[in-house]
C-alpha cells in the first residue's frame, strides 16, 4: 500500500517543517485517518487490513451508580 521513500528525507528548518501541517490540512479526514491508522500498524506489528479484536477478559463496563 504505501512505501517508505528514504531519499525524502532532509534537513529542514522550522519554517519548512511547518509546511508538513499545511499538507496534511489539505488531505481529507479520511485520508488522513487512513495514514494515522497505516503507521499504527507498522509501528505494533499490527494486520493493516484485519486488526486484532479486543480481549474482553481483561476490559469490561461497570455502570457506575
């Protein structure tokens, strides 16, 4: 799906680091949601397309009151 481009890399200055905020403005949510949840996945090892369901042993809802 997506492939990390090494030769993009620089030294940059604040300024144009800045510049990497405007980018993402102008992506759709969408877009956006879908890069966050691919770096997600690459940083824990996670399946892009099939994600792991939580384990309701150890989370559970209390009602409070």
């Amino acid at each position: 799906m997506y492939r990390l481009d090494k030769t993009a890399f620089k030294i940059q200055s604040f300024t144009e680091a800045d510049n990497t905020r405007a980018y993402w403005l102008n992506k759709t949510p969408e877009e956006r949601w879908k890069a966050a949840w691919f770096l997600t996945c690459a940083a824990f090892g996670i399946d892009y397309n099939n994600p792991p369901r939580l384990d309701r042993n150890h989370f559970s809802m209390r009602k409070n009151g």
